[in-house]
C-alpha cells in the first residue's frame, strides 16, 4: 500500500453498546444556515408519544456527503433485492396511522 492511502485512512472503532444499535422508524430533519440535525425516533402503536432516540448533527458538506451516499447504497440495495416501495405519498404518513391497537377475533 502505498503511503497517499496509508495517510487517507482512517481507523474507525465501533464500541460494543453502539454496534447493538438503536431502531428507529422516523427521522425528522431540521437546518440552519450552517448545518443540518437529525432526530431519529421511535414511534410504537398506542403509545401517544415518541422519543428522540438519537440525534445526529452534520455539517451542510456532509449532509450533502450522506445524501449521495444513501443514494449509492439505495441503488445498489433495490439492484440486488428489488424496488423500495413506498406507502402512498397520498395520505397521512404511515407512522401517524399508530392509534390505539385494535381487537381482532
């Protein structure tokens, strides 16, 4: 390997509590002028409220970085499993169809 790479490399650790990570089914996305924050929450049927479970804040540069990112990665996910398919852009997000759980017999 030559030195350029050696030096552009970089040693990532991943301790063990974050490796578990943390489920999210909702991400809120704000900005300022200079970066943006992401507050990714759970949200669980009939529980009337949802709790940020992390927040990440990123630069406008690496907002955009990730962006292009998840993009790659989507395209190479959807060529290897198939097309994402969204619920209906039409009606109310399907997070806010959470109510009460319903009784089926």
């Amino acid at each position: 390997m030559n030195e350029d790479k050696k030096q552009n490399q970089i040693d990532i650790e991943l301790a063990d509590d974050v490796a578990q990570g943390i489920y999210s089914n909702l991400a809120v996305i704000s900005h300022s002028s200079s970066e943006f924050v992401v507050d990714f929450v759970r949200i669980v049927p009939g529980v009337p409220k949802a709790k940020v479970k992390s927040r990440i804040i990123l630069t406008a540069e690496h907002a955009k970085r990730l962006q292009i990112a998840l993009q790659e990665n989507i395209n190479r996910f959807e060529s290897n499993f198939g097309k994402i398919k969204l619920a209906s852009q039409n009606g109310p997000a399907p997070y806010m169809n959470f109510g009460e759980p319903k009784g089926e017999a």
